[in-house]
C-alpha cells in the first residue's frame, strides 16, 4: 500500500502545477484506488508468461 | 396526442407507403408533441423544424411519385449528440464541444437518410457520455417518463425517454458500457447493442479507437430495432474496428419458435445485487421461454467476479483523449467526477492493461465454452429498476448504493451490460415486467458474436408471446386532449 505521500508525489511529479491543492486532494483516493487495482491484477498468477518475468516494467518510484 | 405517434416503424411505414399518413403531418405533429412533452423531459434540447419539414415534403413528393424507398421513409428520428449531422452542433453533452459544428453526417446518419428517414433533432446525452445517467449535461438534466422524478438512464437517456414518449418513432444511440440498453431498460422500450464491428462508428465523437464501444437502435418494439439493423449494419472502411459481415435480414420471422433453443440463465455475478423484483420478472421471463419450448441451462463465467479489474484493459483509451481538456479546462467539466477519473486514468500503467487484457482473454475464453453449451444467455439489464434523480442512495440487494458517486452509479447502471461490451457480443434489452411503482423492468438477451439475428428473433418471440412489450408511459397521458 502506498502512502499518500507517494501518492501526492506521483500526482505532482505527473501533472506538475496544473491542478491546485485542493484538486490534487480529491485526486488522491483515486489514484491510491488506481494502484489498489494494480497490486490485485499483479496478485494473479498468469502462468510462465507472466510480464512479471521482465524488469523493464518496474516503476523504481513505487518498488523499493 | 396522436396516437398516430405510437405506432410502430413496421405499421406505420405501411400506412406511409400506402399514403394513408403524410410524412409532412406526422413530422409536424411529432414537433408538436416534443414541444408539448419536452418540458418535462429535456431529451430532445436540439430540434430543426424547418429541415426535418423540408425532408418530410420532398419524402412526401418522392412516395407520391411512386419512388418509395422502405420502412423509414418519412419516418422521424433522432440521434445521440454525439453522433455528427453536417453542419449541426455535436456537443457530447459538454460545454468544451458547446459551438463544435461537425462537418459530416455519421454513418448511421448517411444511412438512416438515404433510407429516407426524417431526421428531426438531437436528443440529450450525459457529459462526454461517461455515465449511467443523463443528470449532467450542458442541456441539463433527463427526466424519466414514466417518472419525471427519476432517471432516465444513460448515457443515451434523451434517445431512451424520447423514444418512450413518442417524440421519434427511433433513436441512435452510443453504448460503451451500457448506453444503449440502460436507457431503454429504464424507459420500457428496446434497445439493441450490436455485435462489435458490426455497424459503423464513423462520425461518432469524440473519435476513438475504442472498440468496445458500439452504436446501436433504441425503439419501441424488437421488429423496430432489426428493421434499424437492415439499415445501420455493414462494413464501412472509415470506421477502422468495422468488420466485413454477411449481408443478413434482421427482422424477425413471426412463426421464429423458441423451440429447441437453450437458453444460459447465470448462476453467478448477474443475480447478486438484483432487487427481488427484478430477479422475479427475469426468473419469469425464463420461466416463459421454458413453456415456448427452450430448454433453460445454467452457465458461470467464473472470471465475472473480476470484471471490475478486466475494465482497466478496455476504458483507458477512451478516458486517454479527454485527459487534456481534463487539465487545461477543468472548470468545463459539469460533472467534476467524470474529469477526476479522467486524471486518475493517467495513472493506468501498461502493465496493469497487459494483465487486465489477460484475465479479460480468460473471460473471453469462459464465453467461447458457455457458447457451445447455450444459444443465448439471459440477464436482468440492470440490478434495479430507474432510480430518483433526488435521492443519493439507491436501494441493491443487501444494501444501499451511492449513486451520486462514479463508482456507485457504474455499479447500479452498468454492472450487468458492460460485460458484453468488454465481449464484443451482441445483447439486447427490451421490457420484461414492471416494479411495484411501475417502473419498467428491462430483460437482456445476449449471444455469439455476429448472431445479432438469433438475438433479434429470440427477443421478438419473447415479445410477441410473453413478454408486456411496449406501453405507453403516464407522463404523455397528461398531455392527451
């Protein structure tokens, strides 16, 4: 689960000064919703193909 | 009112063909029944007299210079705003589009005029049609007919409740997730989403490559909407998700039996949140098809149960294009929610797509089985019948739902169709009983990609033999003189 820092972070890092504060609060249960989503689909096991197997897909913002 | 107003395409085609009706009294008496109506309803904002009663009197010299062109000729019709006519306004409900004037017809506009249709206005539509409901858009609100108190369902509300009321005898609309059916579900008429690539989105904005998202006919009876499809359906090479299909007659046989049909009733995900009343009319509905002769079998798509992580792999695309007008015009946005999940759409990563679109292949997988087993399968449209525009909570089985929300709306007014969409499968609703407070109940009838015929014909069999079919909302009855 990320923090809402993170989050926060992941918001401005994205879209920068184009939306103020109190957008960016509202915009925060959802994208923490939209990582939520993220986590389940990466919960499934898809067999040997699984992206999983590949680095190049890992985001080192949220991937310690 | 004119009762002239509610008859079918098929009876009153053959009254226009026989020239016992003139397209040129009809046209001006639908005007006038929209402008008697519309103030309640708010489904038909756009309205061109003065054209649609110059097509109606050149339809009027061509039927009476022997050159009669079928079904739809001097017929009134509408079309979903955001469905182009040439040198109209096509807004998609926004203020962002509110002076966009389109400089071609769409597809099914070319088509439905070259059948000779005449096409009276656009009907109202939620903002970007990104919504169950049509409670925003820059027309404002629509409003049930059977209940003005309620919704009209979505996004193709002003298509559904105009349709219902007898302000056009068919209407265009769009379906991503449920626009078609839902409001016809909710206004007690028919509306069919075909199988995708089947009828053109050329002309449908904004432009998308969304091929999950279809246009399809919302009218009053299921001969209606297949007498659309003989029109509407067809490859166009504008359109790049349009597929070359076999030439094929839509409108039902009258002596098509459900005999030997098997028909899939769900035992998983259709059910769950259905209201007693709505889960008894559908068990009804299958109860009749049992008498006609079909054979009743139950079917799970066990990776239903996910489809809420399927969507990911469909809907980003289409969020994807309004994700500028979601940053830099924010303020144009009537419903903030619809631009919050815009921006939050942003944050969809290409993995999470390439895992959505697997366990989507695994649902398509789970349909291509249960399509060997059934013909068609049957479902409530919705879990519930139309809801009150001025209450936030609706009532599901075992709880409340917040339907001033996204989500919660999403889960009232699309849950059970968008499974189709993310198919790519033909489904269609039409009316299957009505609630205690008499509001109409939709049953949906879906089957195998490009068997938009067996669908069709299925449902005209349930129409004409079982089901209550069309009837006029109260809402119009307060205008009967």
């Amino acid at each position: 689960m990320l923090s809402d820092e993170t989050i926060r972070s992941l918001i401005l890092e994205q879209f920068g000064s184009l939306l103020n504060d109190s957008e960016v609060n509202r915009l925060m249960p959802l994208v923490k919703r939209q990582y939520e989503t993220s986590d389940k689909l990466a919960s499934f096991d898809f067999g040997g193909l699984s992206a999983e197997s590949t680095d190049y897909i890992t985001d080192r913002r949220i991937t310690p | 009112m004119n009762e002239l107003l509610f008859k079918s395409i098929q009876e009153m085609g053959a009254l226009i063909k026989n020239r016992k009706v003139s397209p040129v009294e009809l046209t001006q008496a639908t005007l006038d029944h929209i402008a008697e109506t519309d103030p309640v309803l708010n489904a038909f904002p756009v309205i061109k007299a003065e054209q649609a009663l110059g097509d109606a009197r050149t339809a009027e010299v061509e039927i009476s210079s022997g050159n009669y062109r079928g079904p739809f000729h001097g017929i009134p019709v509408g079309f979903k705003d955001n469905l182009s006519v040439e040198g109209w306004v096509t807004s998609c409900g926004s203020p962002i589009l509110a002076d966009h004037v389109t400089d071609a017809d769409a597809a099914v506009v070319e088509r439905l005029r070259d059948a000779g249709a005449v096409v009276i206005g656009k009907n109202n539509m939620h903002e970007w049609a990104l919504a169950g409901s049509c409670t925003y858009s820059i027309f404002g609100t629509v409003h049930n007919p059977w209940d003005p108190s309620r919704t009209s369902g979505g996004s193709s509300g002003g298509s559904g409740a105009a349709v219902s009321a007898g302000q056009a005898f068919l209407s265009i609309g769009t379906d991503a997730r449920a626009s078609v059916r839902n409001p016809a579900s909710y206004c007690g008429i028919v509306g069919h989403k075909p199988s995708t690539g089947l009828i053109s989105r050329y002309g449908e904005l904004p432009a998308t490559s969304a091929w999950y998202m279809v246009v399809g006919p919302l009218a009053r009876t299921v001969g209606d909407a297949a007498l659309a499809m003989n029109v509407l359906a067809g490859h166009d090479p504008r359109d790049p998700n349009s597929l070359r299909s076999p030439a094929v007659d839509y409108l039902p046989s009258e002596s098509e039996t459900l005999k030997g049909l098997r028909v899939g009733l769900p035992t998983n995900y259709f059910f769950d949140d259905a209201v007693p009343e709505v889960e008894s009319a559908v068990r009804a509905a299958a109860r009749s098809f049992e008498q006609l002769g079909a054979e009743i079998i139950d079917v799970t798509l066990p990776s239903l149960e996910h489809m809420q992580l399927i969507e990911p792999s469909f809907e980003s695309e289409n969020k994807g294009w309004l994700l500028n007008h979601a940053l830099h015009r924010g303020q144009d946005f009537l419903h903030q929610d619809i631009r919050f999940r815009v921006l939050a759409g942003a944050f969809a990563r290409t993995i999470d797509h390439e895992r959505a679109s697997r366990l989507l292949n695994k649902l398509r997988w789970e349909a291509q089985k249960m399509f060997e087993l059934v013909d068609v399968i049957i479902t409530p449209t919705n879990s519930t019948a139309a809801y009150k525009l001025d209450e936030p909570m609706a009532q599901i089985k075992g709880g409340e739902i917040d339907v001033e929300s996204a989500n919660g709306q999403s889960r009232v007014t699309t849950r059970l169709t968008v499974p189709f969409n993310a198919l790519g499968l033909p489904a269609i609703s039409l009316p299957c009983g009505f609630t205690s407070e008499g509001m109409p109940i939709g049953l949906q009838i879906a089957g195998r990609h490009f068997d938009d015929k067996r669908v069709l014909n299925v449902a005209a069999a349930y129409e004409r033999n079982a089901g209550p079919g069309y009837r006029q909302p109260p809402v119009v009855h307060k205008f009967n003189r």
